[in-house]
C-alpha cells in the first residue's frame, strides 16, 4: 500500500512515451550533451536516495545504467545508450533497484 517501506509506491516515470522529437514539450525534449535539465528526458521521480537503473531492450540486451547514492529522489535517462547514441524508437524496460527495497520493472516507449 501507499507508504509501503520495501517499495516504490509513490515513484513517477514521465513523459512515457518519451517523443523527444516532437512539436510538445510535454512528450518530451532531448537532454544536452552532457546531462539532462529539468523537462528533458525521461524522468524517474519520487525514488529514493541510494539507487540504481537500469534499461534494456525488449530483448533483454542491457542499453543503460545509472547508479547513484544521492539522487534527490530524480534520475533522468536521456534516452541514449552507454556509447552517446539515441535509442531507437520502441519499447524498452528500466529496472529500478535500491537496497532493501523490492525490485520494479517499468515499461517505457520511445517514439522518434
């Protein structure tokens, strides 16, 4: 239930789908070079402090990672893999993991 310790009852993922080159901003708007700003990419909201994620494809091929241990309860993917590419439009899955915390699955969309 809402306030579960061993969850992520309160987590958000937006925009999904993700459409970094469309004309709404509110579907979403590519990350800079170097990191994703507010409004840009996809953002995971509400986590907690010390976590990991991961995304991989429908295939189950790993395409990101991101760990943290002082995320300010946000992570941001800019839809890119590990070499600076975009993603191809699709589905994909992040992983969400945190120690002592059942792990969660979120199905994402990318449309390009």
């Amino acid at each position: 239930g809402a306030g579960s310790a061993n969850g992520f009852d309160q987590m958000r993922v937006y925009p999904n789908p993700f459409k970094p080159g469309g004309a709404n901003p509110n579907e979403g708007r590519p990350c800079s070079q170097n990191a994703c700003a507010a409004g840009q990419g996809i953002t995971f909201d509400n986590l907690p402090v010390d976590v990991s994620l991961t995304i991989y494809d429908l295939l189950g091929t790993e395409i990101d990672t991101m760990r943290t241990f002082n995320s300010g309860g946000v992570m941001r993917w800019d839809g890119r893999n590990r070499n600076g590419a975009d993603a191809p439009s699709g589905g994909y899955y992040a992983v969400i993991e945190s120690p002592g915390r059942k792990i969660v699955v979120w199905k994402l969309a990318i449309i390009r």
